[in-house]
C-alpha cells in the first residue's frame, strides 16, 4: 500500500506566522511520531501519538510546538509565532502493531523561516 | 532519558573495503536498536536491527552486533559499493515503555571508486 505521506514537502514562511504540517501514516499504523531534523544533523523527536493514548510531548521544544492526531489517522504539527531556529526538515513516522518498532518514515516537510 | 553517542561523523573508505560505525547508549533498559539509511534528500529507511536477546544479526553485506554489558553496538558493512554512500543513523529504545527512538548524531559514509 502507499507509504507515509507528508504535505507540503517545501513551506517558506516568514518570522512570526503560524505553520501547519500534515502527515498521513499508512494505514492501519496505531502509532505516529514527528521528528524534527535540522541540515546535516540527527532526528530530534517531538511527539508520540499510541492509539487513544494521551501522546508522549516530551520532545517538543517549545510552547509555540503543538501536535493533533484523531484516531489512527492523519497528524496535523502546528508551529506558532515561527523563528529562524524552527527550520529544518520534519520527519514523521509511524508504526503498526505488527511490527511496531520498524518506523516507517515519510519524506518530510522542509520548512525554511526567512 | 536515553542518550545515544555516535560514531564516526564521516567516514570515507575505498569501494570494496568494509566500514564500521559504533553507537553507544545510556539507557541498560533499551532493547531496541535499529540502524537507518538516509540518502541525500531523501527519508529514513531501515536496513537493520537487532533485539537485545541477540548478539549479532547478518543480512547480506551488512551485520550489527550489540554488547549489552558495555551498551555498545555497531553496524558492518563489508565490500562496500557506491552506493553505500549515505548517511546512517542508529538509535534506541525501550519497546517495554514506549517505542519512541533515540537517534546518534549520523555517520555520513563516503565510498570512493
């Protein structure tokens, strides 16, 4: 089936203005998580979505971070009031309950904050 | 938390010749270990992993191995090829808690012809 989609794949924005991030899992995945990976660095995780469980937020790095998810389906990642330091790639994956440690991951949106 | 050290950063090795890369972690309750593959522009993709009830897993070219007692483990790969080169990551987690993965820093390998 498809895989892990991301829109936009490109968003530029200016300093101050809100951003909306998207990811769709592949489906029937229960868990999702959003990453955040900066040029020529690692993956930094913000957020973990299980099912109906409250999400795991201990990697977001700020207040102006926020994550939704309804059910086991599309994840929507909101960033307030953007600053410079908030571009990079984000990553998000997810995982079925097969085989729920393999993260699959979806080709990322790259935001750039002038 | 988990705190996942890796390395090397960059490693350049001639086609044909094996590379390895080591990762350490903090966290003795990890059981998880899975090494990722990113090309340049382009997503994540596992190649392999390892479970903590195991010592070594081989899959072609590539194997990695895991001491659990110095919580250290490493990805081989042998006779690489051009198109080896990427960037890997590995990471760790506790699948008991949460599978929520904690990523090294990355290993940028360059194979040259």
């Amino acid at each position: 089936g498809a895989g892990v989609s991301q829109s936009p794949s490109n968003k530029v924005t200016e300093k101050g203005k809100d951003v909306e991030l998207r990811c769709d899992p592949i489906s029937g995945h229960t868990a999702l998580y959003w990453y955040r990976q900066r040029l020529g660095q690692g993956l930094e995780f913000l957020i973990y979505f299980q099912g109906n469980s409250a999400p795991d937020k201990s990697g977001l790095p700020s207040d102006r971070f926020s994550a939704e998810r309804t059910g086991e389906s599309v994840s929507t990642l909101t960033i307030q009031r953007t600053q410079q330091e908030d571009s990079a790639v984000y990553l998000c994956a997810s995982t079925s309950r097969d085989t729920k440690e393999t993260q699959y991951f979806g080709p990322g949106t790259r935001l750039l904050v002038l | 938390g988990e705190n996942v050290e890796q390395h090397p950063s960059t490693l350049s090795v001639q086609e044909g010749d094996s590379a390895v890369i080591k990762c350490t972690y903090s966290d003795s309750a990890s059981n998880y270990f899975p090494w990722y593959k990113q090309e340049l522009g382009k997503r994540p993709q596992l190649i392999i992993d390892i479970r903590s009830n195991v010592g070594e897993k081989k899959d072609q070219r590539i194997a990695v191995t895991l001491n659990k007692t110095a919580k250290h483990f490493s990805l081989h790969i042998t006779e690489t090829q051009p198109e080896d080169s990427a960037v890997y990551f590995c990471a760790a987690s506790n699948t008991g808690t949460a599978s929520k993965l904690t990523f090294g820093t990355g290993t940028r390998l360059q194979v040259t012809l």
